[in-house]
C-alpha cells in the first residue's frame, strides 16, 4: 500500500504550482486534482510550448500518467471538454468523479450578478460560477456528473430548480432555458464526458491498495481557503490539505509527503487584504518582471512582498514538509529585498494571522538583493545574498526549501536533499 504525496499553495493562489506539479509529475503514476473549478489556472511551460490548464490535473503532460478529477471539483463541462481538444491521448488516462458537481452556465450569470449587485464591495470573483456551485452543493440543489447518464431526467430537474427559484433569477434577468435546448445541451456534454466518469473514491482505494505513486494538487492558495483564508475575499473549498481527504475520498493516513508552493515574493488576485502588498515602483516592477497577469482571466495580479506570517500560518495549517520557492529570479537586480516578519495593528505588534486582516500594517526586515538567479540549477550556483535569503525564509517559517524555481522552464529547479 502507498501514501499519496500531496502539492499545495501557500499564499493566495498563483504560487506556480503547475510547474511543479509537473515536475513532480514525471515520476508519479496518478495525477489527482481535488477542489476548485476552472477558476484556476495552471501555466507550464514545456520546452517552447506554454499550456494553460484549468481543469485536467497537470500530469496530463506526462504521456505515462493517470490523471484524476475528485469529488471536491466543480466541474464546468463546456470548459472542460474544450480543454480535452488540446490533447489525443486522454482514453483511459482521465477518470472523473460520478460525485463531482457540475457547473452550468447559470451559474456564471449569478455569479456576474451577484458581484454587479455590491458595487464597490465586491469580492473579485472570476465571475467563472465557482462560488454559486459550491453554494448549490451546500444546498443539497446541485447536480453530479453521474447524472449525464439521463439527461432527460437531469433536465427536468433543472427546469423544476428554475421554476422554484423563478423570482430570483427573475431579478437576475436570467432565463429558463427550453427544454429542449437543454437535453441537447446536456447531450453534448454526455457524449463526451461518460466514457471518463466513474466512481474515482474506488479507483482512488484500488490504486493506493496497489502501491501507485500518487500526486494530488489542489487550486488557490491556503489564505483563499474557506475556513483559513481572509473571509470573505476568499474562494469557495477547501484549498488546505484537508481538503485533499474530502475531495478524493481518502482518509489522513493515505497522505504521504506534503509540498507547499510559494513565490519568493507575493501576490493576489481580486479584493480583500493583502498586507505585503507594495503600490510603489517595486509592486510594479514585480508584476513587469513576474509576468504577474492572471492565467484565467488576464487580470493584473497584486503584487508585494515575502510575507513570512502568512506563510507560517499556512505550514502549519498544511503540515508542509518542504517548500518549493518559485519565481525567485524575479526578484534578480532589486538592490533590496524585504520580507514582512510581524503585523502591526492599534499599535501592537503580533506574529501569527488575526481573525481580521484589513487593518495589518507589516513590519518588514530587509535583505541585500543580488544580480543573477534565473537558470540556475544548483544550490552552490546562487548568489550569496540570494542563500541568505532562503536560508533566512527557512528559519522564520520552520520549513526547509527543498524545491527552488529559477525560471519558467522545467528543467531550471534546483532540487535540494
């Protein structure tokens, strides 16, 4: 019997995790996604070839790996099958949960309305229909894949959803859709998608039970989790590793090593607080250098500094064993680099993440920066300054680095023992 070996953000999503996974990838059997819907995206770069991914686990790119969608996902099928155009080879080398919820294209047109409704307090959404899926879920109103095996029924029952729930989507200035436009919708999707659904909390025991090697990858980032992240501008699962549990149908001791990914800076996508956040020319310069854009969306991301009580928090929230540091070439030719070691608020100094984050004045400690990173792949190839940098991270989150990304590319990580 194996354990499962699981990926996870530590910030606010965007970490690079898809590099990573995909890395990790080429020596796993199983690729196994577990929460979040296509509201993330994964950008790997292989060679020249740059793929977008927002719905199929990374190992898609490993022609020998297995690749896993759980329960946990919200799964859009419009988006998804467009995504399966990009790859010939995904029989019997993607399985999807029967457990898994669908998301429709209603629930994008209540998402865009909900957040068009709060003007200025908006959360900063993706408008992709994430948060209204989950909430159909939490209402035990939603539907599951498995239910493409009669779409005639699943059609009704939508319909019936639209006609009790008449007056909101009224306000809402959403329709209900004809049935018979729906079935062919439904059709559609069905055609496609059946051969890959199945009962994946099965398969996921059976493989384990063999002795597979097993990656799981979430999406986000641990301060946009439901419960540990800065409610409400946050994202609507369980993106901590816990999640990993509920979302595949495996229990705590089926976890195996536990990698956290995080920039060696920070950023975030949307509203809600951010305390490292630079607005200055160094917040820019990071975005410029970063190519800090949002892969799903194209939004600029936010940009700022280490923040290492953040980072603290989400170690021990995931239990990280290791963490990789991406991007840390982006910060190549900053004469200084700062890192956030405590928060002020009303005057007292705190070192752990409070309740309410929207008053956090950071207190930052200040590093010699250095000339060049990017490429590097071993450890003794760094600057000096850049060592005592991660040396330094190591020792204010109690984690080693064991992973050190020093570009885009896959083969420019630098593998500590």
């Amino acid at each position: 019997m194996s354990r499962a070996d699981l990926i996870v953000g530590l910030q606010w999503g965007d970490e690079g995790k898809g590099k990573i996974v995909d890395h990790m990838a080429q020596t796993h059997d199983f690729v196994c996604r577990f929460a979040g819907g296509h509201n993330a995206g994964h950008t790997i770069v292989v060679g020249d070839k740059k793929y977008a991914l927002h719905l199929i686990p990374s190992g898609v790119l490993n022609p020998k790996a297995k690749n896993i969608v759980g329960n946990g996902v919200v799964l859009s099928p419009v988006d998804f099958i467009k995504e399966m155009v990009q790859f010939d080879n995904l029989d019997g080398r993607l399985f999807i949960s029967d457990k898994a919820h669908m998301l429709l294209p209603y629930h994008a047109l209540v998402d865009q309305a909900k957040e068009r409704s709060k003007g200025e307090k908006a959360i900063g959404t993706t408008g992709k229909g994430i948060g209204p899926a989950y909430g159909d879920k939490i209402a035990r109103v939603g539907h599951r894949m498995g239910e493409l095996h009669d779409t005639e029924k699943l059609a009704t029952k939508i319909i019936e959803f639209f006609e009790q729930n008449s007056a909101i989507f009224d306000v809402m200035e959403i329709d209900i859709p004809k049935k018979e436009e729906l079935i062919a919708e439904l059709d559609g999707y069905a055609k496609v998608l059946i051969p890959h659904i199945t009962d994946t909390t099965q398969l996921m025991w059976k493989i384990l039970d063999e002795g597979k090697k097993i990656l799981l990858e979430g999406a986000q980032g641990t301060m946009l989790d439901i419960d540990h992240g800065t409610y409400p501008f946050v994202t609507s699962s369980t993106t901590v590793s816990a999640g990993a549990c509920s979302g595949l149908g495996i229990n705590p001791k089926d976890l195996g090593k536990i990698t956290g990914i995080a920039k060696a800076y920070c950023t975030r996508v949307g509203n809600g607080p951010f305390p490292s956040e630079d607005f200055g020319d160094n917040g820019e310069r990071l975005r410029k250098n970063g190519r800090e854009f949002g892969t799903t969306t194209g939004r600029p991301r936010r940009c700022g500094w280490f923040d290492a009580v953040a980072m603290r928090h989400a170690v021990r929230v995931n239990g990280v064993d290791q963490v990789a540091l991406m991007k840390l070439d982006v910060l190549d030719g900053f004469d200084e680099v700062k890192v956030c070691v405590a928060y002020e608020i009303d005057g007292k100094e705190i070192n752990y993440v409070p309740y309410d984050l929207d008053d956090a004045v950071p207190v930052y400690k200040s590093f010699a920066g250095w000339d060049k990173t990017e490429g590097c792949r071993e450890f003794d190839e760094l600057p000096d300054t850049a060592k005592s940098y991660i040396q330094a991270l190591e020792e204010m989150i109690g984690t080693k680095m064991g992973i050190i990304s020093t570009s885009p590319d896959r083969e420019d990580t630098i593998i500590r023992a």
